[in-house]
C-alpha cells in the first residue's frame, strides 16, 4: 500500500471531462482485422469502405399489377377509342401485351406497364383507356442501388438493416474490426460464486460487466475472483496482459485493502486515481505493458455508472467506432434532485408518462437501484441539484421502457 495515497485519500479529484480526455489520449484503434459473413458482422465497425456488387433491383420490373406494353401503342387512348392490344405471353412485340404482377421482371419489348384499373379485358385481348409514357410504372434496374454505389464508409458499425442491404447489392462477407478483447477480473476476499456466509457477498460485477462488454461490442472474459492479495492481483493482470483491456472490479479506493492502484503502479503507470463524479470517485485507469487497465469501484451502482462513462468509450474507440449516444429524452422532475458541488452527479430516476421520479435509495451498494429504474439525470458539476419541476434529460440505462 502506498501509504501517501493512503493517507491523503482524495483531496484532488479529477474533473470528468478531463479524465476522458486523458482516456481518449491513450486508447485508440488496435488495428486488427478480420473478415466474416454478413451473419456475424452485426455490431461490429467496417475496416474498408463497401460497396454494391449489383443493381438493386438487377432486373427492370414491374411496379404495378397490370399489361406490360410498348408505350407508343398506347398513344391516343382514350374512353371513346380506347387501344386495343393482343394478349400474349413471353416478349412483347407491337400491338401486344403481357400479363404481369408487382415485381414480375418486364418481358422484352415493353418499356411501360397499364395499371389494371386503367383498362378492361375482352377475349385475348385488353381495351387501354389511358395512354402510357415509356418507363411509367416500371422500376428500372438499379432504381435503388447501382452497382458500384458505396454503401458504407470504414468505421461504420453495421445494422441488421446495413446487412440486408448488403447481401442484396451482393455482398456476402465484409472486413471489420476484430471485436476488442476485455478481460473481467473481480477482485474481493469476501466474494463468492453462490452461498455466502456470514461477511461474504456473491459476486455480481464482473458478471454485469462482462455482459456489458459483450453488449458494447467488445469479448469478454470473465475471470475468477481475485483475493486482495498483491501478488495474486498481479499474476491476474500479467495472465491477460495480451487483452486490449484489463478491468478489475473492487479495490480501486484507497483503503487498506484496495491494492489494485499500486500494482498497477507497480507493473506500469496509473493516468487518473480519483474523478470527480458521483456515485463512483475512485475509478482508475492506467497502463500495463500497453494494455489499458480500468479498475473500477466496488459498489454495485458506482462499477456501473464508471463502466459506462470509461469502458464503454475505450471499447469502442479500440473496436474502430465511435460510441452511440445513450437513448435520452426530455422529462419534467416530480422531485428534487440532489447534487455535491464540483461533482458530476448520475442521479438514478423512473420515468413514466414524461415524468422523472427520483429513486429514493440512492445509495451506490444499492444494485436494485438500477434494476428497478430506468436511467439517470446527469447533474453537472456547476449546477447544485434541480428543484421539482424543472425539465431535466435522461440518459436511459439500454433503450426507453
């Protein structure tokens, strides 16, 4: 234990904008990539631009139910002389028409489709009523996608409506990133898979932060509990010292027993030990032989709320992307909001009909706290609180409720 850092615990926290600066500094695409079929790329950020293989549609088709025809023979159609044309099945020559449905391909010779409202059928053949244009409803070849169109930039993270698109226009595999690699360390003497006793917890964060991980586009690997062991916290981060990032959960403040800060200093550098943001201050990143290293806190509430601000990020900065805004909506506060000056504050609130209630158990070892509410108001740290009433943002924990 570093015994300054344990005496002086805190004094100086680091503002929050500056910590992701600090973060944004130090993490950035690792390059590697790989190629995979449309069917494994979702989520996952294109190494290479992309772009079609073929027309979409790659055939002339027909936009209407009607008569596939040659426009010219219907020129002068009118009630009183309508066009008369032959029926006929396969190519369309003069003075004929083919029968076709939406999307049917157009025979050859026709260049214009009759809708069947604007004609009437006697025998084998159809009586035209309205005259046609040549193309009129008619979908051209690549009347939505032209071959050779780019579709997607490099760094675009894919959709499943991006994949549709792609397998129509051709495409059956892309490059992307590989997928960044995220080992999970849960650190703790007193947790415990299942069964605890007197004094022990089970463990929860590093299974909550390994599916995050998985959901931020990110491999996880979640590791076992680490005792508050130095040499064995040590041996953890070196064992995955070939991840793009290591992430311990619990022992990253400055109590006796919160190691992992000086092994990390230890094994390589510590950027930021203490932010500015509540619930959570003693979040910590550094570097280990290159790997990123983010300890985060131990309580529940304060390992979440620090996963998303800095893990989030980093992971998709390492995958090639940027990370989506949160889902968020305007709403009006039915209670006051609390905040500690020169601190961000994530307030945890429930939100029903455009209306935030704030969650009265706000305490960051409190995990169902964030089960059972929707998102959080970030209060900035030059604002003290919100009164009820006043309209407040919401940044929703996945998506709107």
């Amino acid at each position: 234990m570093n015994a300054d850092r344990h005496e002086a615990g805190f004094k100086n926290r680091t503002r929050l904008s500056d910590a992701l600066d600090a973060l944004r500094e130090v993490v950035g695409p690792h390059g590697r990539t790989e190629s995979v079929p449309l069917a494994a790329a979702d989520g996952r950020a294109l190494a290479e631009s992309v772009t079609a293989a073929r027309d979409v549609p790659h055939y002339d088709r027909a936009a209407m139910d009607g008569y596939a025809v040659r426009a010219r023979d219907t020129f002068g159609a009118g009630d009183r002389s309508p066009a008369v044309l032959r029926q006929t099945e396969g190519d369309v020559g003069t003075g004929e028409a083919a029968r076709v449905h939406t999307g049917s391909a157009m025979p050859d010779g026709a260049d214009a489709v009759v809708m069947i409202e604007h004609l009437t059928a006697v025998g084998d053949e159809i009586e035209v009523f309205d005259p046609v244009a040549t193309g009129e409803n008619v979908g051209p070849a690549g009347e939505d996608v032209e071959a050779g169109t780019r579709l997607f930039d490099a760094g675009h993270r894919l959709r499943p409506s991006d994949l549709g698109l792609l397998r129509g226009t051709g495409v059956e595999s892309v490059s992307v990133f590989e997928r960044p690699s995220v080992a999970v360390i849960p650190t703790g003497e007193e947790l415990v898979d299942a069964d605890p006793g007197p004094g022990e917890m089970v463990e929860t964060n590093g299974l909550t932060v390994s599916r995050l991980v998985e959901r931020w586009g990110g491999a996880s690997r979640y590791r076992d509990v680490v005792t508050d062991d130095a040499d064995e916290l040590r041996d953890a981060i070196e064992r995955d010292r070939d991840a793009d990032v290591v992430v311990t959960t619990g022992g990253s403040s400055v109590g006796e027993r919160d190691l992992v800060p000086d092994v990390v200093a230890d094994l390589g550098e510590v950027l930021v030990h203490g932010v500015a943001l509540k619930p959570g201050h003693p979040v910590a990143f550094g570097r280990v032989a290159g790997t990123l290293v983010v300890m985060l806190p131990g309580y529940p509430v304060a390992c979440i709320v620090n996963a998303v601000q800095f893990l989030r990020p980093a992971i998709a900065r390492l995958g090639g992307f940027d990370p989506a805004p949160h889902p968020s909506r305007e709403v009006t506060l039915d209670g006051k909001l609390a905040s500690e000056p020169g601190t961000r504050t994530f307030a945890r609130v429930t939100v029903e009909d455009g209306v935030a209630t704030p969650v009265r158990t706000s305490g960051s070892g409190i995990l169902s706290s964030v089960a059972l509410s929707d998102g959080w108001v970030a209060v900035p740290e030059d604002v003290e609180g919100y009164p009820a009433g006043e309209t407040v943002t919401v940044e929703f924990w996945e998506g709107e409720r």
